[in-house]
C-alpha cells in the first residue's frame, strides 16, 4: 500500500502510451520521473482505452517508491566532485602564483601590492592568492619621518587599503613565507641620485652605540634612503657616547662619504661638514715661518721635543724600511679639542716634495708634525706605515 505522503517514482513501458482522462495519475512523457503525489487506498481497475474493437488494451505501469535518500547522495557526489576540480584549481594558482614570486626574487623586480591589513610585527601584502608579509623594519623611512607623533600601529591602520611599492626578499613555497621590503624597492629607484660628497638635509632616526642611523631627504619632499653615520663621523671631538650629540627625529645635514650599492649601504659623516681641526692646527697653532703668531722656539732645531708616547719605536723602525732615509719631529702644537687619547698616525694629502714627506702624529690635544726623507710616493709610505704598526706592540 503507498503512502499519501511519500513521494513516488513512476515509469511505464513505453514513451508513446498515454494515459486515459480516468486515470488518477497524471500524463508523463518521460520514462522516469520523480513526481510526489498522494494515491487513495482504494483498488483501481485496470486502465483502458476505447477502440473500435470494443477490445480491452491494457498496458502495464511500474511504481516504485523512494525516499529520495538515492537522490540526495548523487547530489553529494556530484558536489564533492566540484569541489575537488575547484580545490585543484586553486592549488594550481597558487602554485604558479608561488613561482611568479620566485621569479620576482630572481629578478630583483618591483611588485605593486595591495595592503590588506597589519599585526604586531608588520603589514600583510596581497601577491595574487598569496599572503605575504612586510615587516616594520623594512618599511621606507618615509612613513614615520611623515607623521613622527604616530607609533607604527597608527601608521599601519592608515596604510591598509593602499598600493605599495616592494621587493620579494623571500619566497618559500614549502615553508609558506613570502617576506618583502620596501627599503629594497625604494632603494633601487632613488640610490642612482646619490652621490660620494653630495650634502642632504636629514633627519636622525635610531641612535646606538657604534652611530645614528640618518634619514636622507630627497626633492620630492620624503625621506627615501637611510645611511649610517659612524660615531668616528659624528664629531672631530672625542664622542663617548653618540647620544650626548645626536637625538632621534633631529634635523641636521649630513655628506655622503661611501656608497656601497651591492650591499645597499650609504655612509655619511657630519664632522666632515666643518673644517678638520688638525688643519687648524697646522695653519694657527704651528704655522709656517714667517707668519704672523709664529712662535720661533717652536720651529728651533735646538729644542728638544719629547715625542708622544710610542712615536719614538715607530720613528726606529721607520728607519728601517726601503725607501726611507730620515725620520724626524720638526715641530709640535696643542688642538682646541681633544681628539682621541690614543696616538693617531695621519698621513699627509700632499704627495712627498723635493724626497719630503710630512707625517702627523696626535693624542689628546696634542700634536707633532714628522718629517720623512724618502723616495717612496704616498702610497709606498702608507704601505711601509702598515709594516711598521704590525711590528710595533
């Protein structure tokens, strides 16, 4: 017996049978249909069609009952199978999308990546599918020297939505790390308009120990490059702490010194922006004979001076190099400021003239000019230099 509320599944012998009007079910014209229909409990006759024949013409019809259980597990397949094409599509994209990123690292290309948040540790960059990551600290400097009152959460919320310019530094399909910079993408569009004894206005970002790290500023108004003034470079005056002179977000100038462009590096110096105060030296405290402010005494064969400490070992075994025929002290100063406390060895810029050759030693404030008779060029000397420091203790 059929229920009146199960849904039914009628098929019949042949598509060109047709049901009569009597029939209780309904005309079909496929040879299975799923169709829900209720059927009463009563016994029905045979169905019969009327012919000239008055001959019954019975015709048999199938009925079968399903729970549509069937139905709902080919559906399933069905979308498993779509599901797994589609899955197989995305890992083919991201795939190739892993491998543009290596192309881009091979390269050295610049990408346009779209920002599409930030964490604690840096900002998320869409590549294609993939989700790559741009730590703060490779950031360009521009961003925080724009809004120095803003820490980089701020600046990173107001970046989110927004292009920005980078390189692929990493691209580790295995280990799903895609890291770019944007210190390396600026770097390759602004480096090419820096030059060795160019000055920029800049502004100091982090201070350590060993130097402040110095933010160039370019025509267009933004900070694109940053280089390194060592402490050696931050003053002529003896610097024991490089936070005693420089403080992060100060405005000050700085001159290009060194370019290392394999290694992306610039190195400035801020002393070198003022008159080098041996010079001074030299031109006031110990002038040449004859000018005004000479003091005689100073410049007199017969006054004894007592070398720096060291100086007299080094003199010796200067006398023993080829090429070098006489090592004397002719003269001493005081400098206004204290350079280092150790002996400093300076060589002249001025090639040797007439077999002499002027070699400056200085510690403290004080300094002593050294005289060589030689044969040797400026480059023999600071050869010959170099031989003597390794021997001397």
């Amino acid at each position: 017996m059929l229920s009146a509320t199960s849904p039914a599944v009628v098929s019949f012998l042949s598509q060109n049978e047709v049901f009569s009007s009597s029939s209780p079910f309904p005309i079909l014209t496929t040879n299975s249909v799923k169709y829900p229909f209720s059927i009463s409990s009563k016994t029905h006759s045979p169905l019969s069609l009327s012919s000239s024949s008055q001959r019954p013409l019975f015709c048999t019809v199938k009925v079968s009952v399903s729970d549509g259980t069937e139905t709902i597990k080919d559906e399933e397949k069905e979308d498993s199978a779509l599901n797994s094409i589609e899955e197989d599509i995305r890992k083919a994209r991201r795939s190739d999308d892993w491998k543009a990123a290596r192309a881009y690292k091979e390269k050295g290309s610049i990408y346009e990546g779209r920002i599409e948040g930030f964490n604690g540790g840096g900002l998320l960059v869409r590549f294609y599918t993939v989700l790559g990551f741009l730590p703060y600290p490779l950031l360009s400097p521009s961003h925080a020297c724009k809004e120095p009152g803003k820490s980089m959460q701020e600046i990173a919320k107001d970046l989110v939505g927004s292009l920005i310019s980078v390189k692929v530094i990493q691209a580790s399909e295995e280990d799903r790390k895609l890291i770019f910079s944007e210190k390396e993408a600026v770097w390759s569009k602004y480096s090419g308009k820096i030059k060795v004894g160019q000055i920029f206005d800049a502004k100091v970002g982090s201070v350590e120990d060993y130097g402040a790290f110095v933010h160039l500023l370019f025509p267009d108004g933004y900070y694109h490059i940053t280089g390194l003034v060592h402490v050696t470079e931050v003053s002529w005056d003896l610097v024991q702490d490089v936070r005693d002179i420089l403080n992060e977000g100060e405005k000050i100038r700085a001159k290009v010194i060194q370019i290392d462009r394999e290694r992306l590096r610039v190195t400035l110096s801020i002393k070198q922006l003022e008159d080098d105060p041996l010079l001074e030296t030299l031109d006031k405290v110990i002038p040449q004979e004859g000018q005004l402010g000479f003091d005689s005494s100073m410049a007199s064969d017969n006054v004894n001076i007592e070398p720096l400490p060291g100086l007299a070992n080094i003199c010796e075994e200067l006398l023993k190099e080829d090429g070098i025929n006489d090592v004397k002290i002719s003269r001493q100063g005081f400098e206004k400021r204290v350079v280092s406390p150790d002996l400093q060895l300076w060589l002249s810029n001025a090639p040797a003239v007439d077999n002499q050759f002027t070699l400056l030693a200085r510690a403290g404030r004080q300094v002593q000019e050294v005289h060589l008779t030689t044969t040797l060029d400026q480059e023999g000397i600071k050869k010959a230099l170099n031989r003597v420091l390794e021997r001397v203790p």
